[in-house]
C-alpha cells in the first residue's frame, strides 16, 4: 500500500514535469515559453499545496479534490498528447486511472 502512495507522489511530479516540458515546447516566443513552462507548472503546484494535498491548509472534499485530480493529471496528460507523446499520454492516464482506483479500493 505504501508503493501506491509513492507511486502517486511520483504521479503529482511528473505531471508538473509534462506541463513545464509542455509549455517550453509550446511557442516560439521566449516569453511565452518561460510564462508556460515556469508558470503553468508553478500555478499548478501552488493549488495542489493549497486544495489537493493531504496537508492541504484548505482542503477540498472528496467530490471537488476529485475533480481538481481530473483537472490536473487530465492537463498532463493532454500536455504530453500535444508535444508530440500520444503513447505515453495513454500510458500516463492509465497509470493515473488505476493508481486512483487503488487509492479509493484501499481507503487510502
């Protein structure tokens, strides 16, 4: 059971790591790169710290932490679709997907 909270944790990282690979990938412009490959990722974390994660000062219930996970791994996933990785976007969903499913199974 502690290798899937670890696995999640590793989940929330890569995610922060497809949205900033994402956003450096995703213009021309030097400003807009660094405002999406800094910020996004930053933006992304800061609301996890405040709504999402077991500590959270602010937590979210089930239903609205649920959906901020959506929200949050779907970005990922749809960033690494977009730079050019539909097989590992899959990949990463589904890893998501059954990582959650065990989280909910295991009362975790």
């Amino acid at each position: 059971m502690v290798i899937n909270i670890a696995l999640r944790f590793i989940l929330e990282v890569c995610a922060l790591a497809f949205l900033a690979y994402w956003g450096f990938q995703s213009s021309q412009d030097l400003l807009i790169r660094l405002l999406l490959g800094i910020g996004l990722p930053l933006f992304i974390a800061i609301l996890w710290g405040v709504f999402g994660s077991p500590a959270a000062p602010i937590p979210f219930k089930r239903f609205h932490r649920l959906l901020l996970e959506l929200l949050i791994f779907g970005l990922a996933a749809l960033a690494l679709f977009f730079s050019g990785k539909p097989t590992l976007a899959i990949i990463y969903a589904t890893t998501v997907l059954v990582n959650r499913l065990l989280i909910y199974l295991w009362d975790q």
